[in-house]
C-alpha cells in the first residue's frame, strides 16, 4: 500500500503550494498597492490644489507642468514602479499551470510607458507639435492600452488558478470595464476630456489598488 506523500515532498511537487512563492513576493504586492494609493491621492490633491485648471477639461498630463508639476511627476514614477511590480508579483504568486509572460510584460511596458510620459514635455493645444510632445502623447497612449490588456490578461489567468479561480470573475468584469471606459474616452469625442480621462483612471487605480491588496495578502503571496 503507498505511503502518503510528506508535507514537504508534496510542497516541493504541488505548483498551487505556498512554498513555491518567494518570500518577497508578498512585500512587492504591498509596495505596489502604496505607490497605487500615493498617485491617487497626489492626482485627486492637485484638483484642489490647482483651481487655474478646470478639472473638467484639463487632462491630467497639464497638471505636469506649473506648480506641484513635480510631485505629479513623482507620483507617476511611483505608480510606474508599482505597475512593474504587481505584474512580477502576480506572475510569481500564481500556480504554475496559470503563469503566463504576456501581462507581467505588458505592466512592465505600461510602467515604462508611464514614466516616459512624466519626462516627456506636454504637449499643450494650439502651439506647435514638439518631438517631446509626440513622444508624451505616444507613451500615454501606451501605458492606457498596455495596463488595460495586462487586466485583463492577468485575470484571465486567474481562472486556472485553484487560489485566485474565486476572484477570477470580479476581477476579468472589471478590468472589461476598465478597457471599455478607455475606448468610450478615446471615441467619444464629445465627452469633457478631463473628466472622461480622470474616470478610466480611477477605474484603473481602483483595480490596480484592489488586486495589488489581496495578492499581497493572499495564502500564496
């Protein structure tokens, strides 16, 4: 008659087990989860702190330039790291059989993306189009399409996942809502583009901010 499997033999065959996970992968989760919380409440500060902008119609990359520019700056590069490292962390927190390379390459691009954006000069309405004007609106552009498909890629993934199948449909509805917000902003020309920006990325900061939280929290993070 066989002899059941140890705890540790079957640990080290089990992909789902907790002790394929690093134990570092947890922390990243959390520090990507505080550099979603630190731009979001940097982005909702500068609506008050900047009444010279109608928050209406102002994309937020106009708050880049002028006063507290700099900060915004920063919390971009905040984010960008936290884009970078929820995509490593979601990677390396899932069961093997559900790993894939596409969304943590795809919020690593998004992270990259987003920090170019913050570097790049505005380009402002009206005034001629500058080389680092086309280089601020490609990269923005990136970063929305790139952190959108990642969403929803990752969560796809997550319905393979014994740990994560539970949150699989919460996860998949939001990141579809997320992307569909994105191309309503983009075709809907009529929309107020600040305001119509500002909801994708809230939209986007609430999924991020969500999944960020309890992969840092969960059994096999």
């Amino acid at each position: 008659m066989p002899f059941p499997a140890s705890p540790a033999s079957a640990s080290s065959i089990d992909p789902a087990s907790p002790a394929a996970v690093p134990a570092w992968v947890r922390p990243l989760a959390a520090g990507a989860q505080w550099a979603c919380i630190a731009f979001l409440l940097i982005a909702l500060a500068l609506q008050f702190l900047r009444p010279d902008l109608d928050w209406m119609r102002t994309p937020l990359s106009f708050y880049l330039v002028g006063p507290y520019g700099p900060l915004l700056q920063g919390a971009y590069g905040l984010l960008s790291l936290g884009l970078m490292g929820l995509g490593v962390s979601a990677y390396r927190s899932g069961a093997i059989q559900a790993r894939s390379a596409a969304p943590l390459l795809l919020f690593v691009a998004a992270g990259i993306a987003l920090a170019v954006t913050a570097l790049a000069e505005t380009p402002f309405p009206g005034r001629a189009l500058t080389l680092q004007g086309l280089v601020h609106g490609l990269a923005a552009q990136t970063a929305f399409l790139c952190v959108t498909v990642a969403m929803l890629l990752q969560a796809w993934r997550w319905r393979a996942d014994p740990g994560f199948r539970h949150r699989f449909a919460t996860a998949f509805s939001l990141a579809a809502l997320c992307f569909l917000a994105l191309w309503v902003h983009v075709l809907a020309r009529d929309l107020p583009r600040g305001a119509s920006q500002k909801a994708v990325i809230a939209l986007i900061g609430f999924w991020l901010l969500w999944v960020s939280g309890w992969v840092s929290r969960d059994r096999r993070a």
